[in-house]
C-alpha cells in the first residue's frame, strides 16, 4: 500500500513510471482477484502523462472492463490510449460500442472513437450514426468543429456509400444509404447555422464532396439553408464564392433564383443599386440589402423617395430591422417633403399590417409625428392591434377616432367630446391641419342651452390659435368667435392671452376692434367685476394703444401711480404711446415732471427728458438713484435696469460678479451694433417683470445672447410666452443646423423639437459640450441614439472629452468613459485601450455594461486588488479574442496535443501571476507590468539557475509569460496564439516524437524562431538560427536587435555565406583590476546584463570576494596564476574591459574572439614603470577584426544622456543592495596624500575615499599633497 501511494504521487506530479514499476502494477494486479482503484488512478496519471501503457496492462483492462457499469478511470484511460497513440485492440473497440448504449457515459466514450477517427482510423457506420444523433445538441464551436471534422472524413470515404447492388438486401441498403445522406444533410445544415467562420468552412466543404464524390442532389432544406446563410453579416466573400459554386450546380426554385441574385447583386453606385432592386417583382429583400438601404436613407438624402419605394416593393416588410425602421421613423418627423411623408406613413402602416411589432422608440417617434403628419394616428391604430401602447396613445387614438363621428354625435356626447379635445390641447396636444380643420366645421346647435358646450368650443379655438399663428389670417372666422366672446363677456384667461397675440399679429384691423375695445374699458372701469382678468385687460389695451391712436386715456391715467411695478410700467407704455401719437395727458406729464425733480435732487444734476428713461423707472421695484450718481445719462438706463434685476434675484456677490461679466460680454459683442445690447436688456427686465423665473434661468438666457442673431433674439423677447426656453432651443437648434449635413430637406419643426428635447434632458450646458464634440451629423438616426444613450446612462459634462469628432468616435467615448467611471483606481488609458479594442470586436457597451456591474468590492483594500485585477482580465479579453459568451462544453480534442492547449491557457494566465520570489520587490508585481530592467534580471537569474531546474514544464511556462512581455515591450505587440502554441509544440517536455511546424506566411516564423532560441540560450546552449537567405538573416537579426539584450542576450554574429545564420551566445567579459573601485562596478553590470564574466585580482582574498560576494563565474589571482593559462580554460573573449594592460592586455589579445571589443579604461601596470614594454601581439587587431578603443570619465561626465541614464540607475541599485559595494575609507585629510600615494603605486585596492573632518585639515593636506606628483590634482 505504501509503494502504491508512493507511486500515486509521484505520477501525479509528472514523473515517469519505469519498467519495473510497470511490472509490480501487474504483479499487484495478479495477486488480487481485482484491480485496486489506486492502481486504476496510477495508470490515469501515467496515461495523462502521455507515457504508453504496456499492451499487457491494457489487455488486462479490457478483460476487467464492463461496458454496463459506469467505470470512469477506465474510459479516462482508454481516452488517454487515443491520444498517446496507442493501439486499440478489436475487443476493447467492439465493448466501446456497446457501452454507447449507456446513456450515463455515451458521450464520453463517443468521443474516444471522435479522437480515434481523428487519427485516421475508420468508424462503423453504427459509430457514425451515433455521433449524427448527439449532433445536434453541441453548442460548444470547438467540440463542434472536431466532430464535423469526424462527419466530413466519413463522407470523403466513398465506400461507406457504395451500393451493392446485386445483393439481396440492394433496396434496403439504398434506403439506408439515402436516409443516412440526409442526416448528414441535417448535420451540416446545423453548422451552417450555429458555427463559427472556421466551422462554416468545413461544412461547406461537406457539401461539396456529396456533390462531387457522391451525385447527391442537395435537399430543399440544405439550399434554404445555404441561401439563407448567403445573406448573413457573418458570410464573407470567400464563403459566398464556396455557396455560389455549390448552388450553381444545384436545382433551383424562382424564389430561392431570385434570392441568389439579390445576394450577389453587382452595381457601382448606391443609385445603381435601388435601380437594380427595383427591377424586381415583390422580391423578398434580404438582410444584407435592409442593411444596405438603411445607409442609403442615412446618407444619401436625395436618394430617401427611392430607397422607399423600393422597401414599399418589398414582400418582406414584416422583416425589416429595427435599426432601419428607427430611421424611417425619424425621415417621417424630419422630412418637409410631403412625397417622402406620405412614403414613410405608407411604408410603417404596411409594416404594422403584416403583425411587426415596433419598438418603443419607433412608436414613439410616430406618436410624436402623429400632431403633424397625416395618418400617424392610423398607425399607432394599426400598432395597437399587434402589441399593448401606453394608456395614454390609447387614449389618444379614440379621441382622434372620434372627430370623424363628431357631426353625427348627439349634443352630450359633442359636449363629453370637446371637454376633452380643451383639455388635451391645454396639455399640449398638437393637431394636424386636416383634424383642425374638421373642428373648426363644428357649428353650435341652435337649439343648444349648455353653456360650457360654447365655452369649451371658444378656448377650443383659442387653443388652435396659439398652437398654429397662421390661423389668425387664414382663419379669420377663428378671431370673430374670440370677439363675440368678448363682446358678450364670456371670457377667461385662454382667450384674453390669445387677444393680445391677435392684436400683435392682426394690428387691431379685425372687424369688431374698436367694439371689443369699448368693451374692455368698461370692464376697467367696473373696479369689482372681473377684476381677476383687469390685468390681462390692461395689457390688451396697452398693446393696441401702441399700435394705433387711441383718446380714452383714463383708465391708464388711474394706473400710473399704483404701487404694483406691473400695472405703473403697462400704464406708462400706454400713456407714452398716446403721448406720441399726438394724445397728450397732463397726468402722464406730471409724473415725468415729478422724476426728473427726484432725480435732480438725488443726483445733483440736471436731467434731461428722456422717455426710455421714465419708463425704466416706472417699471422698477428696487430704485436706487445714488447708483447713477456720477455716470453720464446715456448710461442711467442700463445701470438701473441691472440693479433691479439683481436686486430681484437676491444673489449673493460671486453670481453678481457674473451676471455683471456676462452682460459686459454682451455688450462688447462684435455682432451687435450699438445700443441693441440695451434692447435686449430692456426686454429682458420687461420678462422679468411679468414672469417669475429663478436666476439661474435668466441667467442661462443671457449666457447664448451672443450666440444668436439679434433680430431672433429680440424677436422672441418680444412675443414669446417661454423666452427662455425659446432662445435656448434658438441657441441649440442653430448649433443643430450649422453641423447638419442636409440641411434643406430637414424640417424646422423637427429642428426645434429636437433642441427642446435636449434641454429638457441635458440642461444647456451638456448640450453645448454635445456639439463642440461632434463637427458634423451625418445621420438624424444617429445622432438621436447617441442622445438616447447619454440620457439613459446620466452622462455628465465631464464624461465628454473629445472635440470636432464624428458621431461614431463620441458614442465610443461616451461608452469607455461610462464603463471607466466605474473603476476608481486604475491605469485609465491602458483601460480605454483595452475597452475600445473590445468594442472593436464582437463585444457590445451592453455586454461589458454587465461584467462592470458585477464588480463590487467590499473595501478599499480589496477593492484596488480587484480593480487592477479586472483591469488584466479585460486586458486578456482583448489580448486573445475571447467572445463575449463562452458556452459550458464537454472535452474538447484538439487534432494537437491536449497538453499544449492546457500550457497555452496557463501562459496566458502566467502573465498576470505575479512571482513570489524572496528579499525582492521586483517580483510582487504582475509580469505584464514589468519592465525591461526587470526582465533582465529575471533572465541573469534564470542563466544562473537554470540548471538545477527539474520542473522543464513550469520554466517554459515562466520563460513565455516573461518573453511574451519583452517582445511587446520591444514591438508594442502581443504574441500570438498561433506563435505560443507554436514554441509549446517544440519544446513540449513531455513529447519525445519529432516536432514538425508549418505556419502560414504572415504568421511570424521569425518570432517563434527568436522565442525558441531565447529559451535555449536561456538554458545556457549555443544557439544558431539558420535561414535560406543572406537577406532574411540581416533583416531579422535587425528586427530583433533590441530584443535579445531584453533577455539579457547580444546577437553575436551573422554568417554570410550560402546560408546564414544568427548566433547567440552567452558573450564572456574579462575584466582585469575586477577587485577595484571600477571593475567592482563593471563585473556587476556585466552579470546584470547576462554575461559571463571573468576576473582578475590581486590577491586570493580578493578573488573570492569576486566569486562569492559579487558571483563572477570564474576569478584568478594575475600574480600566482598566469593570465594566459586562466583565459585559455575558456570559449574566446567577447569583450576586454581593461585597466592594467601589460601582460594581461597581451593574453587577453592571445584569447580574444573575432570581432571582439576592447574597452582601454586605463593600463595602470605600465604607469611609472621604467622597464615596461609594448604590446607584443597587436597582430591579432588585424587577423581578428578587434576593435580597441580607450575612454577618460571626463568626456563621459560632461554627457547629459549619459548623467541622466546613470544617475538613474545605479544609485538606485546601490541602494536596494543590487550592486555591492566595497571602500577603504581614510579618515582625515592629512593622510590624504598616503593613502592617494597607496593607490597610485600599489594598485592593490583603489577604493580610496577620503572623509573631510575640518578647514585646518585641509590646509595641512594641501601642503603633503604638494610634495606628491599627479599629472591632475584637484583641491576640495
């Protein structure tokens, strides 16, 4: 039991079982009637391990196994026989097939005999028909694809079909042969459906071979679904080329011609294209040419009546898209044509028809259109019957329902009737021309004693007039019902309001004017009836005093001096426009003679007549006189008009301030001539004085008064009930225009509601950072939808960050700045790259919006591991093309080995796992954040150790995952799946078969090259990558000249003969006085690096410091050893980094490698040596191609990029203990100059450094140092 257990363990961690282990699992297994289940998991793991299993175990196996028990182990293993290659006897194969009968395990044993057909042994047709019957249930694209793969190689066998046809049994076989072709039919069928592109390929091919192999006639149900699939997004040319070629040999049908010819429509223009679609009898259009006519009516106005007609032709209309009924919907409430209105009615009335049901977008777009456009309303009718509307369209369609019967309605039922018509249009309710028309036929019974019948007929009418201006001269009959009203004082606040617009609009020439008149002045006069309507009166009278002459001056005469600002300043404009039409009022003249005597007095100084003047202050609430004191008269009015605004608002100093700035900027507006700023500011302060706004509001209105013309500004200041409203939706609705693409064919209307729809939604503000983002609406369609979406997902002014862009890119910004707010703490432009990638593929702002709102944290600590966590998901999600939806799937059978697919997965998974190696913070962090620094030493680590590594799996795993790193580091790319899976392939540890890769052009052979040698030299191999072409290897290894020093790897050489090749090797570095200050510092770059480095010291303590402190590979004492002996133990010499010269300089030339390099940072055994000697080798430059060249740190130090690069790093390093340094501190400068003197002559230890400790010191050192000879000598 104990060597079972051992053994259990062992093969679980991968090892290898021997020989005799295998024998004791037999010997066990003959000394037990049974076999233990220990022994059943040990042969699993051996299995998995992809070791073969003896065929006397097998047999063994087979004999215990029972095809009607559920022995899981078993199956496993004979899954794993399959895919280690082994035989599989004819016994074990026939009790498989009996066990499919076991529904338990049906599947899994299935797909041993999937995985053994994919090793090119043949099924029985009963297999076959076994895999046709589960066919259909598999969601999974891969298990899908492998099981495809099994169907299409059954049908290349032409013998599985063959008929014999002198057997007894021909006809029955005939029967079963063509059952079985359309099962097959069925099964690819399937594919067509469900599959991805790779699948649909493969299925497609399935077609062709029982056409060409077989002569089979395809079944309706295969063209219908190869039509079909022609007409899909997801169908490319290369697959539509592969159905041509299937159905052009294939019976067709009218209807399935027409369809093919409508999919392979050829034309050069979007014109050409209607034409061409039209040319067709009731064709049933397909989705392709939908999409291609909804972008048609996007951008292509002048081609709207076409594409229409051409949907009106359609037989189909049940199936056009939403996306392009959304812009039938908006072409409907923006078009001014009439053709193109009535087209879109026509079109969504027979959509309706055939029981589509509509989004609620699109019925909102035709309840919207349902005020203006003739037979709106039928659709929503037609909607109704389809599908449940809002109560209120509802409500809205049996009140329009009902202005057909009205003539025919009894008096109560008219008056229910028109109760209710008042009531909607008070609300808003908006009629077209034709429904107007029909209520304004209304004539009141004569016999009828209901007064609110008549009453709600008059503000009916009232009603219209505000709805539609024009009425007041096309409709003269309208503004005589509204008189004889008055005349016959059944008044209210509707009809006075609407008064006053007629009087503006008709200039008091109606024809009971001068009766009406009469009539409100006697009501004036009557001080207690109707006193709630006096005011609305009041203005009545003023407004035609101002039009026309008017004597009856008294009752305005009373007003003037009232303490209500709104009754004086409406008397004083009456009394001044009688004034100037020649009627003079001496009460009217006592009150101007009266404030000029206040203000003379207040002001000290005289003051002028000035009507403009009197009226401002008639109108304010808040007088303050001393706030003029000092400025000139043409400047009283604008000072005092500002006070009482201000003074209205009852702001604090900072919206003061403001308000003050705004106005100011109003006034210096280039396009407003002088004195029109003080218009506006008059008919300002009037809106303020008879309506009650926030300032805010008001505030908003002046912000936009330089945005719009002044002409329109004063217009709606004057006569607008909602000049707010109204100048910002003048404000938006210009911004609208100014981008439109099409101007002339929208309609103003839509326009205007349009910018009333922004401002309800977004406020002023957000609307304006809305247009300077977009620089052109391109589609109506489009930009309603980006609308729609900021107001769904509350998008703020902050969330809108680009300018002048399309439509398009601010949706995309829009999404990646909603998904992003959702993270606190992260990289945000790493995550709006990755977010912008996945929207780039098959991934939707929905799909994402879900997996964001999952992310909830619990505190703050969890919550930035969490989010960054997130943020490499999404990172991975984008990386490999993971889709949105991954379907639950049984075990897939990669035609590769199982275990590579597994390795490739914990690659990627690798790259974001951070290593938990010791007494260093480099490797706390993600491998995806590291640096090229760290890589670096990640690799000096990994050539350090790699021999001692048992785990080959784990170090190919680490060595991708970090390799992976560096080439996006160094190419700003990713490896790809192809690439990874490729490396997996060749350095499969647990694989002892030869490995053969071909890897299409385009792929990256190079890559995978350069990732395969990075591994081996790794490992501490030579390594040469051998290319057919002189060329190739030049460009490559310039490719990747930056990549192997990523890895701690120099690209040594490149062989130029009739193949060249790449070699890289370890390069070996000799550094002599390894021990001092310098080559201290040199070894340890030189190990940072990846080299192999060598040195020489002065004494035997010294070298072993270099070999167990600072870990060179190899250090020997210059002076008990000889330099030449040492060098010779090794490859050649890479590089010399010198500071003795003399002899070691000589052994180094003996050793060097050709092209070596030389670097002289000084030859201190030749300074002050009388007897020394040249360099008796120099031949070797020549015969070796060296390069030698010499440096002093001054031409260095004086370098800003080598400051910056240095001072960067090293002290760094210094720090954290990664370079080790050691120093001989002299205290006091007075040994100064012994200890420089020690340095120079001894050369055994330059780590010299002097500690300063006082003034007087110095003075004594600088006089020993002057009995020193230096060639330099400097004082600090």
């Amino acid at each position: 039991n104990d060597a079972i257990s051992y053994l259990y363990t062992k093969t679980k961690e991968g090892k290898k079982l021997t020989i005799n282990g295998f024998r004791g699992l037999s010997k066990a297994r003959d000394n037990h009637s049974v076999f233990k289940e220990e022994i059943l998991r040990i042969l699993l793991n051996v299995s998995n391990n992809g070791q073969i299993i003896p065929d006397e175990l097998i047999d063994k196996l087979v004999i215990i196994f029972d095809p009607d028990q559920v022995q899981h182990h078993l199956i496993e293993i004979f899954e794993n026989l399959v895919e280690n290659n082994q035989n599989i006897s004819t016994e074990l194969s026939l009790k498989l097939e009996e066990t499919l009968k076991n529904p338990l395990i049906c599947d899994q044993v299935l797909s041993i005999f999937v995985l053994h057909s994919q090793k090119g042994n043949k099924l029985s047709k009963k297999i076959f028909i076994k895999i046709l019957d589960i066919f259909s249930n598999i969601k999974n694209p891969f298990i899908m694809q492998e099981y495809l793969s099994v169907i299409c190689s059954f049908i290349q066998e032409k013998e599985n079909f063959e008929q014999e046809s002198k057997n007894v049994f021909g006809r029955i076989f005939k029967f079963f042969s063509t059952s079985l072709i359309s099962r097959i039919q069925t099964a690819l069928i399937y594919t067509l459906k469900k599959g991805n592109q790779n699948v649909i390929h493969t299925s497609l091919s399935g077609f062709k071979t029982l056409i060409s192999l077989h002569k089979v006639k395809l079944e309706k149900k295969s063209i219908e679904a190869l039509l079909s699939l022609a007409t899909k997004v997801i169908c490319d040319g290369n697959i539509k080329e592969e159905i041509n070629m299937i159905l052009d040999v294939s019976k067709l049908d009218e209807n399935q011609k027409c369809i093919l010819k409508l999919c392979n429509l050829k034309y050069n223009s979007n014109e050409q294209l209607l034409d061409r679609l039209i040319e067709f009898d009731k064709p049933k259009l397909l989705e392709q040419n939908f999409d291609q006519i909804n972008f048609i009516i996007d951008n292509c106005p002048e081609l709207n009546s076409k594409a229409l007609e051409t949907l009106l032709k359609c037989s189909n209309k049940e199936d056009i898209p939403d996306k392009l009924l959304d812009s039938i919907g908006v072409l409907l409430a923006s078009s001014i044509s009439s053709t193109i209105i009535s087209s879109c009615c026509r079109l969504l009335a027979e959509t309706a028809k055939t029981g589509r049901k509509f989004t609620n977008e699109i019925i909102s777009i035709v309840a919207a259109a349902q005020d203006e456009k003739e037979g709106s309303i039928h659709i929503l009718e037609l909607i109704s019957k389809n599908q449940l509307i809002s109560k209120e369209l509802q409500d809205r369609i049996h009140l329009f329902s009902q202005i057909d019967r009205m003539m025919n309605m009894n008096p109560t039922s008219l008056g229910e009737f028109l109760n209710r018509i008042r009531q909607e249009l008070h609300e808003g309710l908006k009629l077209s021309n034709q429904l107007i028309e029909k209520i304004l036929s209304i004539k009141i019974p004569t016999n009828n004693n209901n007064q609110n019948f008549e009453q709600d007929l008059i503000d009916i009418f009232a009603l219209v007039l505000i709805q539609n201006p024009s009425y007041y001269s096309s409709q003269p009959s309208i503004v005589d019902s509204l008189e004889k009203a008055i005349l016959s004082k059944k008044i209210n606040k509707i009809i006075l309001n609407v008064y006053q617009e007629v009087i503006k609009v008709k200039q008091c020439q109606t024809n009971n004017f001068p009766n009406v008149l009469n009539v409100f002045i006697d009501i004036l006069d009557q001080n207690e009836k109707y006193i709630e309507f006096h005011f609305d009166i009041l203005v009545c009278i003023v407004l035609a005093f101002e039009i026309i002459g008017i004597s009856k001056l008294e009752p305005l005469e009373s007003r003037l001096f009232s303490n209500d600002e709104i009754i004086r300043s409406w008397s004083f404009r009456g009394l001044r426009a009688a004034y100037e039409n020649g009627y003079e009022s001496v009460i009217f003249q006592e009150w101007c003679n009266n404030i000029i005597d206040n203000l003379e007095k207040d002001i000290g100084t005289k003051v002028d007549r000035d009507l403009d003047l009197f009226e401002t202050i008639a109108a304010l609430k808040y007088v303050d006189f001393t706030k003029i004191r000092g400025k000139s008269q043409n400047q009283w009015n604008r000072e005092l008009l500002i006070f009482d605004l201000i003074e209205r608002f009852k702001v604090n100093e900072e919206e003061r301030f403001h308000f003050y700035k705004t106005w100011l900027k109003i006034e210096e507006h280039e396009e407003f001539e002088k004195g029109q700023s003080d218009i506006l500011l008059k008919l300002l302060h009037r809106i303020l004085l008879n309506n009650t706004m926030p300032f805010n509001q008001c505030y908003d209105a002046i912000k936009i008064l330089d945005t719009i013309d002044f002409e329109d500004a004063r217009h709606v200041l004057s006569y607008s009930r909602n000049p707010c409203l109204d100048l910002q939706k003048k404000c938006l609705g210009k911004s609208i225009y100014q981008r439109l693409l099409n101007k002339k064919d929208v309609n103003s209307k839509y326009i205007d509601n349009l910018a009333s729809n922004m401002i309800s939604k977004f406020g002023l503000d957000v609307s304006h950072k809305l247009f300077d983002a977009i620089k052109n609406i391109d589609s109506l369609r489009e930009f309603e939808n980006i609308l729609n979406f900021a107001e769904k997902n509350n998008i703020k002014i902050s969330d809108i960050y680009v300018k002048e862009t399309t439509i398009s890119i601010l949706k995309r910004s829009l999404e990646i700045k909603f998904l992003g707010n959702q993270i606190k703490k992260a990289d945000r432009r790493k995550l709006a790259v990755h977010l912008d990638n996945l929207l780039d593929k098959s991934w939707t702002f929905e799909q994402l919006n879900v997996i964001f709102s999952n992310l909830v944290v619990a505190s703050n600590s969890v919550e930035n591991v969490k989010e960054r966590n997130f943020v490499y998901v999404l990172e991975i999600l984008s990386q490999y093309k993971i889709p949105p939806t991954r379907k639950k799937s049984r075990k897939s059978f990669p035609s590769s080995s199982g275990t590579d697919r597994e390795l490739a997965s914990r690659i990627f998974d690798n790259s974001e796992q951070y290593k938990s190696y010791p007494k260093s913070q480099h490797w706390s962090i993600y491998i995806a954040q590291w640096t090229q620094d760290q890589i670096r030493l990640w690799a000096n680590i990994v050539k350090m150790n790699a021999h001692t590594c048992t785990n080959t799996e784990n170090l190919i795993i680490e060595s991708l995952a970090v390799i992976k790193q560096a080439n996006y580091l160094d190419t700003g790319f990713h490896l790809t799946d192809t690439q990874i899976l490729s490396c997996l392939v060749a350095l499969n540890p647990k694989s002892d078969k030869g490995k053969l890769l071909q890897v299409e052009t385009g792929e990256g052979k190079s890559t995978i090259i350069s990732v395969l040698a990075v591994i081996h030299a790794l490992k501490g191999e030579n390594v040469d990558i051998i290319t057919s072409s002189p060329i190739l290897a030049e460009r490559d290894s310039k490719e990747k000249a930056k990549f192997y020093p990523a890895v701690s790897l120099l690209l040594f050489r490149i062989l130029k003969r009739c193949s060249s090749a790449v070699n890289l090797k370890i390069p070996r570095v000799c550094i002599t006085g390894a021990s001092g200050a310098v080559g201290q510092i040199v070894g340890q770059l030189a190990k940072r690096e990846g080299l192999k480095v060598i040195g020489s010291a002065g004494s035997d303590d010294k070298v072993k410091w270099l070999e167990k402190e600072l870990s060179f590979d190899h250090a020997f004492n210059y002076k008990t050893a000889d330099p030449k002996a040492e060098l010779a133990k090794f490859n050649a010499l890479n590089i010399y980094f010198d500071n003795v010269g003399g002899d070691q300089l000589e052994a180094a030339l003996d050793a060097a490698a050709n092209h070596a390099r030389f670097i002289e940072c000084g030859m201190i055994s030749q300074y002050n040596e009388p007897g020394a000697h040249g360099i008796r080798n120099l031949m070797h430059i020549v015969a070796k191609r060296l390069k030698l060249q010499g440096f002093i740190i001054l031409g260095k130090a004086t370098d800003p990029d080598f400051q910056k690069d240095f001072y960067s790093k090293v002290p760094k390093w210094i720090a954290s203990g990664e370079l080790k340094v050691k120093e001989d501190v002299t205290k006091g400068l007075e040994q100064a100059a012994e200890a420089l003197v020690e340095s120079k002559f001894q050369h055994e230890d330059d780590r010299k450094v002097l500690s300063v400790v006082s003034v007087n010191d110095s003075r004594r050192a600088r006089l020993q140092l002057q009995n020193v000879k230096f060639k330099h000598c400097y004082y600090l």
